[in-house]
C-alpha cells in the first residue's frame, strides 16, 4: 500500500491517479476555468472509506475476521495511519488562479503547476510538470470545494491464499477564503 505523507503527494503523486491527459472529440472534455475555483481554498474536513471485496471494512473485520468492533477499528485506524497522515492536512491551503496555475501549500512543503476543469467541472486535473493527476468534483460552489479519490490494492489479509481487492476512498473538504 502506499504511503501517503502531505496533502501535495496525495494530490500530486498518486500513482493509480496519474493516467495521463488523453481528449476525445467532446465538448466536455475541453479544459475550463471557472469562476468558482479561482481563490485559495483551505482544509476543512476528510472522509475515507474503505471496501474490502466490496464490503465495508469494517464489517468484513468483525464478519470474516471474527474481531469485535472495537479490534476492527484498531486494525482499521492501524491500517489507514500507513495509507496517509491526516494530520499533514491541517493548515494545507490550495490557490488556484485564473490563469490556470495552482499553488498548494502543506506543513510538508509547497507544490506547483498547472489545473484543468474537465467534464462540466467534475474533473480536476491537476499537472506538475512530471504527473498528471485527475481527481473526480463531487461540490465546487462558490465556498466549498470536495474532491474524491480512490486507491485500490490486492493483500491475502486473511492468510488463505488469496488476495482481497481493497478500495480506500477519500474525500477533502476545502472552504474558501474569503
């Protein structure tokens, strides 16, 4: 599984994210920067979910681990704390000009580039120079922005042999400053 450390390798660096900017004959996939984007956003809440063979993580834990809810959460939190460190987060403000440049800034360092609003705005993507990552928009409004992303990955956690497709989805809540 990935290790995740800052806001802008999470944004930036995500390797499942990272498939390329590629176009089609559509109006939608023309690049548009919108007047709701244009600002500094700054952190202000997550969400992750997790699947395991599409069922709730938890759930497979105490189901097909025999754990007790409370052991599935440790090993959930266990398990999500090597995924990414929510507290980089904090204090982590994006900027994005009208220009089409982004600047994020994190507790970890400053990341740069160049940002893309596809699909009727539900496609963020975002270019450093050397990657390219697209993130799917569930809101952008005028004063909260949420973008989505999703990291899958193949363990045998249950020792049988076989490994089992787990899906981590995370969600990043960012308001506007005014």
């Amino acid at each position: 599984m990935t290790k995740i450390k800052s806001l802008s390798s999470l944004l930036i660096l995500l390797p499942l994210l990272s498939m390329g900017i590629w176009s089609c004959g559509s109006d939608d996939d023309e690049p548009q920067v919108t007047h709701e984007i244009v600002g500094t956003w700054v952190y202000e809440s997550h969400a992750v979910n997790a699947s395991v063979n599409g069922q709730n993580a938890l759930q497979f834990l105490m189901e097909g681990l025999g754990l007790t809810e409370s052991q599935a959460l440790v090993v959930m939190n266990m398990a999500l704390s090597e995924f990414l460190d929510l507290s980089e987060f904090q204090g982590t403000t994006i900027q994005f000009r009208a220009d089409g440049t982004y600047q994020i800034t994190s507790p970890s360092g400053v990341e740069s580039g160049t940002y893309e609003l596809r699909n009727n705005d539900t496609l963020l993507v975002l270019n450093d120079g050397e990657e390219v990552t697209e993130l799917e928009v569930s809101e952008l409004s005028t004063n909260h922005m949420t973008v989505v992303f999703e990291e899958e990955d193949e363990q045998d956690i249950t020792d049988d042999g076989e490994e089992e497709d787990i899906i981590i989805q995370f969600s990043l809540r960012m308001q506007k400053q005014n």
